[in-house]
C-alpha cells in the first residue's frame, strides 16, 4: 500500500524553464511534507517543506504547493538549472509519528542546457 | 552538513553472514532512523530510536535489528544476510522535536552475494 506517490519517474526540462514535480499521498492523517533532492553516492538533501495548515511554502527558486482536498503537493522550480537535475522524492509524516517519514519513489529531474 | 557518519560506505558479504552497519551522530539529537533505497520504492524505514535504548520498527523490518546504547550511535543488524537485502541503506537524524527536517548520512551500500 503505497501511500505517497510520485507518478512520474522522469521529467526533462530546458534550462531556465519551469520544472514541476507532482506527489500524491492517500493517508489523511499526514499534516506535514516535505521535499527532498538526492544527487549519486549522496544522501538525500532537505529542500523544502509544508504544513497542512498553509497552501503554499516559497524559498529561492522552490515553491511547494499543497491542496489538501486533492491530497496532492507538487514542487516548482524556477528557473530550473542544470545543476538542480537529480532524483526528487516527496516525504509526509503525521501526528505523533516520531518524525517518521514515508516516501514516495522519486522523479529524476534531468535539466539541458 | 549536519555530522552523521556512516560505516562502512560499502560492503561485499555472503548470504548468511551477520553484517552490522553504524551510524554516528555529533548533532546530539534525539531521534535517529534507519532506511532502505531500492528503485521503484524510494525510502522505506527499517527502524527507528527515539532515544538511548528505545527504538521501534518501521515498514520493513522483518530481518533487521537495531541497538543504540548512546545518544550517537545508532547500529544496524543483518542476523543472517539474505541477497534480498542487497540494497542502499540510509541513516537519518532529526532535531529536539520531531517536527524537523530529518537530515541523511551519505549512505551505505551493501551486497550480499
């Protein structure tokens, strides 16, 4: 039972263009999400985050947007940058879960120059 | 980057042998978690410790354990490695409450032949 899910495993985009990363997730008990960008050999990196009290979180070029009644949050990049391709997964977590998170399986972003 | 360390950064053993991974921490923080990575997956959690000698499990325990006798160190035990656990592990920390970004050592991967 998969209950964050990230629908497209790639996406490719031009440089300085919009990237979009869509997740959904089907567990309603989930209140906060976040996003995360892993490069190879890395661990995944912290990137940005939101509560289910706010609609919209902006930092620098990322902006995640959440619409609880779709149970759907999606990343926005702009512009994308070829330094920005790697693989991003969403996370969510809920309620008293000793941070716990579930993830969805990732999207490559590949951004051309 | 936030001090986690993770030893060995990549083994070779055979099915039936006990491999035991380890996590460092210089944060000082509470909480402590074990993932997997295996495509089409993303991140799966293994198991987690809220502190000194208090852990649960995650979603995909079953052949795991885990021990952590100080704040810093959090272990991870194969029993008896199986080459369904070939895999990427993933250690992760989080801050004072468990509403922080958990932040993710570089990974170890593991083979088992």
């Amino acid at each position: 039972d998969q209950q964050v899910k990230q629908n497209s495993p790639s996406l490719s985009v031009q440089e300085g263009r919009i990237s979009i990363l869509n997740c959904d997730y089907t567990n309603s008990m989930f209140d906060y999400f976040l996003w995360y960008k892993k490069y190879p050999a890395e661990g995944p990196t912290f990137l940005i985050s939101i509560s289910s009290i706010k609609d919209k979180n902006e930092d620098g070029r990322f902006t995640v947007f959440l619409n609880k009644s779709a149970k759907h949050l999606s990343l926005h990049i702009v512009p994308s940058q070829p330094g920005d391709s790697a693989v991003y997964f969403c996370a969510a977590k809920g309620g008293t879960s000793y941070g716990k998170l579930t993830f969805g399986q990732g999207t490559i972003l590949t951004v051309h120059p | 980057d936030a001090g986690i360390t993770q030893s060995p950064r990549h083994k070779v053993t055979e099915t039936g042998t006990p491999v035991t991974l380890r996590c460092h921490q210089t944060e000082n923080h509470r909480y402590m978690y074990w993932y997997r990575q295996d495509p089409g997956h993303g991140l799966r959690l293994i198991h987690y410790s809220y502190g000194v000698k208090d852990t649960d499990k995650g979603e995909v325990s079953d052949g795991y354990s885990v021990s952590r006798s100080k704040t810093e160190d959090f272990l991870l035990t194969l029993e008896s490695a199986t080459s369904s656990q070939t895999s990427v592990y993933f250690c992760a920390i989080s801050g004072r409450d468990s509403n922080q970004p958990q932040h993710f050592g570089d990974g170890t991967r593991l083979s088992i032949l």
